[in-house]
C-alpha cells in the first residue's frame, strides 16, 4: 500500500551498532534449516512449537520455507522482562493448545542466550510424554554451550553482545527490524 515503509535501520541509525545479519544472510539460512527438517522428518507429522514473542519472525520465515504440512502451536514464557539480562525465573504466560502427547516437536526459537529459558521449557515438554522434542533456534550465543540440552537446529552462533531485531527486542523495540544488530551501548547503559 503506498505510503507505508518498514522500519529500515537507516531509520534508527543512532541506535544500531552494527548489522550482524542482513536480510539475505537470514532468509538464505532460514531455506537450509527447514531442508534439514524436512528431510529429519520425512513421513512424520511435525508439530512446530514457537516461543513468544521472540520467535514470531523466525516462525513465520521458517515455516513458510516448508515444502511440507506442519502444525503450528505457541508458548509465550518470559525470563528477561524488559532488561538486558535473564532473570533466570521462568513464567509461563500462555500455554500450549495442543496436546504433545507422542507428537513429534520442534520447539523454534529466536535465541539461545543463557539457555535458561530452554532448559526449562525442554523439561517442561518432555513431562508431557512427546514423541521426540527437538530445537531450531535462529541464534545462539556462547554461554548457551554451558547447558547440557543438544539443539538440532541452529541458524548462526554469534558473539555474545546483545542483539536486537528479527524478532529480538530491547525493552519491546527493534523486534520489526529485518536484520540482526547489536545495539549501540549508550542505548542501554
Ligand atoms: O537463553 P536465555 O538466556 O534464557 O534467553 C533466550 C530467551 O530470551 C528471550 O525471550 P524473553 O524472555 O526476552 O521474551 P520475548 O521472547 O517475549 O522477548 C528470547 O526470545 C529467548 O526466548
Ligand atoms: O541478545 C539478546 N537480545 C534480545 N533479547 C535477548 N534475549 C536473550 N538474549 C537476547
Ligand atoms: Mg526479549
């Protein structure tokens, strides 16, 4: 529709750092993870689990880069409120619609950070007896390779600055943007 236009980060180009992802690096990724999954569950009814709000973008790239039926559910849990660091305190804000019970599923995620959130959410979803529960997530940072839980799926590991974009807020902002940057520190000291 005329006169609309996304934000750009040119638009906030104070804000930015630097654009670790640009929109062609996470589209292009994004094709490879869902050939690997469809080749993983060749056969198999998937259940696609996403995990809001962060994941809305990656849910929606990834899912429609399938050339095959899945099923899509959501979680919303927060564990960083609207600061920079995790809290490390779980909180389960909406659950899941369906029930996992031997259901094949593929938790998608924005990001591995601490990997508090997904160690959690993991157990969680095992005690409800799946099938199998696998992990995509877009990114993953170095700390999250302290936690014992194996992801499948992982888009790109990156340093462990804090992002934003693609999903990724700061205090709710830079979720509309299309790329992944890490914020310029004097937006958050
Ligand atoms: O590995 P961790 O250190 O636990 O961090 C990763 C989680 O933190 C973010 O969610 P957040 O709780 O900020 O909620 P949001 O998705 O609504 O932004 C992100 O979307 C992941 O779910
Ligand atoms: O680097 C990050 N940016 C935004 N949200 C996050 N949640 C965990 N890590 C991050
Ligand atoms: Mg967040």
């Amino acid at each position: 529709m005329a006169g609309f236009r996304p934000v750009e980060p040119q638009h906030i180009d104070g804000d930015i750092e630097k654009v670790l992802l640009t929109e062609a690096d996470i589209q292009g990724r994004l094709a490879e993870l869902a050939a690997d999954i469809e080749r993983d569950y060749e056969g198999k009814d998937v259940l696609l689990v996403g995990v809001l709000k962060g994941a809305v973008m990656v849910m929606a790239d990834l899912s429609r880069h399938l050339s095959r039926h899945v099923e899509i559910d959501w979680m919303a849990i927060s564990s960083y409120g609207s600061g920079t660091r995790s809290s490390g305190v779980v909180r389960i804000l909406k659950d899941l619609d369906t029930d996992i019970t031997d259901r094949h599923v593929v938790v998608v995620e924005d990001i591995i950070d601490t990997g508090l959130t997904l160690s959690w959410l993991v157990s969680n979803l095992q005690s409800r007896g799946p099938a199998s529960v696998e992990i995509c997530t877009m990114l993953r940072k170095p700390e999250a390779a302290k936690t014992p839980v194996g992801v499948k799926y992982v888009g790109f590991d990156i340093p462990s600055s804090f992002v934003v974009g693609y999903g990724l807020d700061f205090a709710e902002k830079y979720r509309n943007l299309r790329v992944v940057a890490t914020l310029a520190p004097h937006m958050y000291s």
